[in-house]
C-alpha cells in the first residue's frame, strides 16, 4: 500500500494582523490556549493548522477551538469556518459522547434531534460539576480517591449512572487502575452504541489491545470517524498486522487530511526507519551527564546507559556541587564501563543546569567529538537510542539535534514530552506548541521521525560542528528550565534543523514536563514565569528570523 505524499517542512503561516501590535509592547504570560483570544479569527484558524501539523487534537483541543471560532464575531461569515467547525465537531463526539458541553455545541449547530434527545436523558443523571473536572485529581492524591470513591458511589446508588461511569474511566486511566466496577455497571438501553465507542477509546488508549479490538467489530458498524482509526491503527500495529493498521490510517487521513501526525506515522509504517547498529563503533561521540545530589536516581541512569550500544563513546560525568553519595556512585559505576574512556569532574558548588552543559561541553575530548550526547540523571535508555540518533544524523547532514518521545518513569504508559514548534510570533507574544497533552497515553501514534524546532533536552544528541564555539546553553535561564529550549531554537535561527526521533522512548523519573503531575511551589512557579519572561524578551530581538523560520524559508 503507497503511503501519501509527506512533506515535514511544510510552510507555516500565521495571521495576526501584526501591524496594530506595537514594537514595545510589554510582556504579556499566556497560559494554554490563552493566545486565542489575543488574536483574530483568521489567525485562529492558522494556529489551529499548526496545532494539527503537530498533535493530534484531544478533546480539550476541540472544544477550545471550537468554542473560540464560535464566538467570534466574524466565524458566520469567514469561509473556514463550516468545515473547521464540522471537524472539531466530529472528533469531539467521538472522544466525549456523554459530554454535555460538546453535545450543546453539536446541537446547536446541527439541531439534530438525536443529539436533543441524548442530552435529555443524560441530564436525568445528576453530577456535581466538580467530579466531572479531573484536572485538580492529577497533583493531587487525596483530591483524586475523594472523587473516584464519590463517582464509585454514585455508581452504586444507579447502576445505569453513565456520566459517572465515563469519568470513572477517565480516571482510572490516568492513574492506570483496572475498572473492577465495570462488571456492576449496567449500561442504559439509549446509551449502549455510544458506551462501546467510549470503553473501546479507553481499552485503546490504555494499552488493553485484545479488550478494544474485541469492541471494534461493534465500534466500525456505526459510522467511524478517523480518531477511532487512528486508534485501531496501532490496535493492529501492536498485533503485528501492518497492513490493517495502514488501512486504517489511510482512511483517517481520507477524513481528516491535515493529521500530520497520522500521515507521518502511515510513511513511517510504509518505510520503517532501521538503525544502524554499527554507527556507535563508527563515529566519535561523548555522552555527558551532570547532576546534583541525586546519588540513587544517578546510579539507576548508569546501569541503563550500560546495557545500550554505545560502541566506543567516551563518557563524562560532571559532579554539580554534589553533597550526597553521588560521587560513590560514580566512581563505582566504572567497573560498569571497564575498557571505557570514563571521567568525572568534581565542581565544589552548584553551578546549574546551563552551565554544567557548557562545562562538560568545552572540556577538548568533547569539543573533538563529532557528537555530543546529553543525558539528565534521572532517565533510563533503549538498547538502540544512541543508533537511532546517530542514524538520524547521517540521514540529515543539516540536523544539529537529535530528541526523543520522553515517558514519565512513574508511568510509562503516559507521554511527558514529545517536541514543540514554533506557533505565534509578534512583538507582545511568542508561544510555541505544547511538548504533549495533558493525561497523554502513549499509543504509537508519536513513532516516527520528524523535523521540529525544539526537543527535550533529558536525552539528546548535538552535533558539534553545528556549534563552532562550543555549546553556549544560556546562563540566563539557571539554575535549570527551558535552556534547552533557547538551545534549539538560537541554533534553528542559525539555518540548522532539529529532530525528533520518537523510535526511541526515555523513562524521565522527573515530573519535568508534565506539570500536570506536580504542584509547582510559589518560588517553582515564580522561577517558571521569570524563565519564560527571559526567554520572550531574548527572542523578541530576533522576531523577524522567527518569523522567516516559521514560513519556512529559512536559507541553508
């Protein structure tokens, strides 16, 4: 089966009517999705491209967009605004099918009397609003059990009870529990085509492959739309039935062309990328790791990287003003790498994140390195990450970084980062796309490569003659956060490109990333707002290379 055209470079542009912004105007922070109502519709219209060059929409992606459209003023008459709303409208039923919200919206644009009498019924199941918003119950333990055991209740007391049944599934995805009450759960005779759609999206997306293709003969009687597609494509991917996966992928994108996370993954399906296990012995690379005070998290990355194909890799490891046993733990793990060109440096204070970079990547063995790999102290590798890389390096001369799909290593069923793109750029705002979504599973969709604009920088591999002067990680950003980010991004300004390898999957033991996971402290948040408002006024200076990076035109 031929794959459809794939571009990964494909021009973006935004619309934001730019001329009405001043030059000086100060530093506004926006939080997810907040920029939307700082621009026009036209130029809503264009985040929500860039949005899909790069994720596959959730959930709170439709109903954010679609909210946004539907309120504007101008969204009757602009001539996108039919077929955009019909899409959103379309994934969000699939994804909520007893989601009140989503059903209104639906209903009052369609006036379908189907939809009018879902929402009736459903109405009939009273829930108090705050069981039905999961997003407090994800940084918090005991907020989490009051509600799963509120909705278990309410399940008790109706067994029909669908509302709360779907969030109990929600829930127990999130913290990947087995749904014992499913089996006391009687689903209600007006219900039942809409409950195997919503327990086929949950086994799906939880990784319970022979419960969902067990529903999928029922699910694809009814009219299936491309996000149920997307998900029995890597059904069938995980059984090992390729060509019913790239089927199902080609039906999706038959749906909904601008996937391209889809169209890329169908490519990469149709010419699976093989790594060349003999590049490590073949090419001169250092892999650095820095760290401070995390003696057990530090002796756990070791033992992983020794169990991966590093071929002849030197190794360095930067002791950051460490007090614990950290330096035990180094000193020990050389018999793990015996015959290996194995260092450590020991600094008496703490320098920071982007500074500990600098420092191991000025060192002269790795400034002679044709590759620099850095990897956090806290992660765990496959066998083949440095292949991969390398791989991916060779094929494109003009990449200067290499990143991967990042876990959580709490949870490895759920995503902590994927990469971020460049999204909106004007003097008041410069935003890029999220590194994932919240509550993100991780189902194959991400297992392809792909140019970006930056990648996590827990696992990556720089190429070092992109960087004549050594790596310059801003000081700026210390003691840690986003240096990575400003990394990437001051390198693609410079006409290299940036890669993210998501055939290769690292276990992050850190929350970074994922704050949805963690309560950030007010010092935590007050150093996030103050990195990010570093970040914008450094790149405000360069908005016209932004500019020019995100049409596409950048030169080589």
């Amino acid at each position: 089966m031929q794959s459809p055209p794939l571009s990964d470079t494909t021009p973006r542009t935004t619309h934001t009517k730019p001329n009405t912004i001043m030059p000086d105007t100060p530093y506004t922070p926006t939080d997810r999705f907040e920029e939307l109502d700082r621009i026009d519709l036209a130029g809503v219209f264009d985040l929500l491209d860039i949005y899909c060059r790069n994720l596959l929409p959730d959930m709170e992606a439709c109903l954010v967009f679609l909210s946004r459209i539907l309120r504007d003023p101008a969204a009757q008459s602009h001539p996108r605004t039919r077929d955009e709303a019909t899409r959103l409208l379309r994934k969000t039923l699939t994804f909520g099918p007893f989601h009140i919200q989503g059903l209104e919206l639906a209903h009052g644009l369609t006036h379908d009397p189907a939809l009018a009498e879902r929402i009736r019924r459903l109405r009939g199941f009273a829930l108090d609003p705050a069981l039905a918003d999961p997003r407090s119950t994800m940084s918090d333990e005991r907020v989490f059990e009051r509600r799963r055991t509120r909705l278990l209740e309410l399940l008790e007391q109706k067994p029909g009870h669908v509302l709360a049944a779907s969030h109990l599934l929600h829930l127990d995805a999130c913290r990947g529990l087995k749904s014992d009450w499913l089996a006391r759960f009687t689903v209600p005779q007006f219900a039942r085509a809409q409950w195997n759609q919503r327990l086929f999206m949950h086994h799906a997306a939880t990784g319970d492959t022979a419960c969902a293709l067990a529903l999928w003969p029922a699910v694809a009687k009814e009219a299936v739309c491309e996000v149920q597609l997307n998900f029995a494509a890597e059904l069938f991917a995980a059984m090992g039935d390729t060509a019913r996966a790239m089927e199902c992928y080609t039906r999706s994108l038959a749906l909904d062309p601008a996937q391209t996370p889809a169209r890329l993954r169908l490519a990469e399906m149709a010419n699976p990328t093989k790594a060349d296990a003999t590049l490590p012995d073949r090419r001169d690379v250092t892999i650095c790791i820095y760290t401070w005070n995390k003696g057990d998290h530090l002796e756990r990355t070791l033992a992983s990287l020794a169990r991966t194909n590093m071929g002849r890799a030197k190794i360095r490891i930067l002791l950051n003003g460490c007090t614990d046993h950290s330096a035990t733990v180094a000193e020990a793990a050389r018999a793990l790498f015996t015959g290996r060109d194995f260092g450590v440096i020991t600094l008496p204070v703490n320098v920071g994140a982007p500074a500990a970079r600098n420092w191991l990547g000025a060192l002269p063995e790795v400034r002679a390195s044709e590759y620099v790999a850095y990897i956090d102290d806290d992660v765990e590798m496959p066998e083949d990450w440095l292949a991969h890389f390398l791989t991916v390096m060779e094929r494109h001369p003009r990449t200067a970084v290499v990143g991967c799909k990042v876990v959580f290593g709490s949870d490895p069923r759920m995503i902590q980062y994927l990469y971020r793109a460049l999204a909106l750029a004007r003097p008041d705002i410069i935003k890029l796309t999220d590194p994932c979504q919240i509550a993100q599973m991780d189902c194959g969709h991400y297992d392809f490569v792909r140019e970006t604009d930056t990648v996590m920088g827990c696992c990556h591999l720089l190429r070092t003659a992109s960087m004549p002067e050594g790596p310059q990680f801003d000081l700026r950003y210390s003691p840690s956060q986003i240096d990575d980010i400003a990394h990437d991004l001051s390198l693609r300004l410079k006409g290299h490109e940036v890669r993210y390898c998501g055939l290769v999957k690292c276990l992050h033991h850190q929350n970074t990333g994922g704050g949805f996971k963690r309560r950030m402290t007010d010092a935590q948040l007050g150093q996030v707002l103050g990195n990010d408002m570093k970040f914008f006024y450094f790149f405000r200076d360069r908005l016209d290379r932004i500019q020019t990076v995100m049409a596409g035109s950048l030169p080589g």
